[in-house]
C-alpha cells in the first residue's frame, strides 16, 4: 500500500495492492484486488482491478477491469455489478446491477444502470437505454443484439471480398420496406437461380425487362 489510507481497512484479506489516497480504502476482508488512483476500489470487494481515480469506487461486486477515471464508478450503496470491463474515463459510470459489460472509450455505456451483456465500443457512445441488455454498439455504425445475433448497419456496407453468402436454405437480402432497389451498375453478366429451380420476379404493379440500345434481351423458357 502506498498513499493516504491506502488498503488501510484491511484484516484478513490478501494479495491487495492499493496505490494513491484512500485506493482500496473500504477493503476488509477482499481478496486479490489492485487499486491504483485517489478513491479507486473503495468497497470490500475481490478480484478487482481498478485504476483511475474513483474507479470502481462503489460496486461490491468481483471480476471487475476499469480503467480510466470514474470508471464504473457506481452508485454508493447500489452498485454491485461483476464481470464487467470499463475501459475509459467515465465509462460505465453510472452502472448498479448490471454485469458483463465490456464498454470502450471515453464515456461508453456512460447511461447504463442495471443492462447487462452489452458490448459498446465508442467515444461518448450510450447504450439505447440504462436497462437494456444484449446489445452491440461500435462506433454508431454498427448495432446488434448479442442473444437473437441481428445486426444493422448504420450506412454503406462495403465488401472487399467477392462472396456474400448464407448457410441458411432462405435468405432475405432486403425488407419490405425497400421501395427502389438499384444493383449491378456496371455488370455485364447478371446470373440469377441455379440450374434447377424457379426463379421468381414480380410486385403488385408492373415488372419490366429492358435491354440497351445497342444489344439484345432474350427471355426463354422451357414453360409457359
């Protein structure tokens, strides 16, 4: 221990490393802890690391990474969140019963209370609200749901690889609420279906197959 009543509650606990005024300062009995930075892990606690001042300050929950200052700093008397990883100043700040977070960046998740499972990665990026749960968020382009396993992009996918692919037997590459669809822009060749099967094109209104200028389009069937 080395600061103003650093790990100065400690009795029976063990492998506690207290750095900074009143680090580790509530710390009786727990185990394993790592306390670094003016009031960082100031409950009786284990398996903590907390550096940054007031980091973990509150919680009395174990299994816990910040870093940063005020990183899971908490709710005195609420916060018992475990299994979480705060890594930014302020992230995860306000954070009572919810664990397994793993929020990145300068006030990630700052508005999280009681939702657990989160990942957030992003500066100043909150969840979509203090209680939710399972959600993924990087950098406000990419969001998802961690349990159904959806995600949504927030802008233009760009792919660098020249398969888009599914191991599903259905696959719905666009919702209904898609009202003009424009595709292969500079294609010569469009293959579409396999060479079995039927392949179906058609709305409510009109469908209509153009050929250019200078070409040819030919439609053939073997049916009808």
């Amino acid at each position: 221990a080395f600061g103003s009543a650093a790990l100065d509650a400690v009795v029976g606990g063990n492998y506690n490393v207290g750095i900074g005024s009143d680090a580790g300062g509530g710390i009786a009995g727990g185990t394993g802890n790592t306390a670094v930075g003016a009031s960082a892990l100031m409950q009786n606690t284990s398996w903590n690391t907390a550096v940054g001042r007031a980091a973990l300050q509150y919680t009395t929950g174990s299994d816990n990474v910040a870093i940063g200052a005020t990183a899971g700093t908490g709710v005195n008397g609420s916060s018992t969140f475990t299994n979480s990883v705060l890594v930014g100043s302020e992230a995860g700040q306000a954070l009572t019963t919810g664990g397994s977070n793993i929020l990145l960046g300068f006030q990630a998740g700052k508005n999280l209370t009681t939702g657990a499972n989160n990942i957030i990665i992003g500066t100043s990026l909150n969840a979509s609200a203090a209680g939710v749960s399972n959600e993924l968020r990087i950098g406000g382009v990419l969001q998802g749901n961690t349990s159904t396993l959806a995600a949504q992009f927030n802008g233009t996918l760009a792919v660098a690889g020249n398969t888009l692919s599914t191991t599903q037997t259905t696959f719905n590459l666009l919702n209904t609420t898609a009202t003009t669809v424009n595709a292969f822009g500079a294609a010569t060749a469009i293959n579409i279906g396999g060479s079995s099967g039927v392949a179906t094109f058609g709305n409510s209104g009109s469908f209509t197959l153009q050929g250019s200028t200078n070409g040819n389009l030919t439609v053939s069937s073997k049916g009808t």
